[in-house]
C-alpha cells in the first residue's frame, strides 16, 4: 500500500512495490510497523511542502521524519523521507 503513496520519481527507483517494500523494511523498520504515528507541523523547504512525522516504534523509541510531498495528477504523494537526528539530551 505505501508503494501507491510514493511519487512518480520513487516509483522510478524502486520499480515494483516489492523492491519499494523491502527498502523500507530494512531502511525505515519504523515506519513498516509502527506503534504510534503522530503529524506534526507541516512546512516548506526547497519549494516543497515537507511534512513531519513522528513515530514510536513497539520498544518505545521515537523517531522524527520529514516527508517531502510532491502534487502529482493523482494528488499528494511522497517525493522523499529523511530521518532526523535525535536531539542532544544532558550537559
């Protein structure tokens, strides 16, 4: 299902949804079986409208993504994801 959210240049990548599906299993496992997604603020950078995610997976760990989204003819799709470095925490 995710394969019909990418945009026309992921599809270009990847091929099959298949091979897309196996990407993001070993690349984002987070986001393959999440416990907890959350949207947070949505914004611009390059010209595009880039929407964050965050997401717990089922150990508790919480991960930031942003998700470039692109308009295509069959509306909004994803163009790209970049996982966020965690914050710095303590002194």
């Amino acid at each position: 299902t995710a394969f019909t959210y990418a945009s026309p240049m992921i599809k270009g990548i990847f091929g099959t949804p298949e091979r897309f599906g196996m990407m993001v299993r070993q690349g984002y496992p987070m986001v393959w079986r999440p416990a907890d997604v959350q949207f947070l603020d949505l914004r611009e950078r390059d010209g595009h409208p880039v929407q964050r995610v965050m997401i717990t997976d089922d150990s508790g760990t919480i991960y930031m993504l942003d998700y470039e989204m692109v308009e295509t003819d069959s509306g909004w799709q994803i163009n790209g994801v970049q996982l966020l470095r965690a914050p710095e925490v303590g002194a």
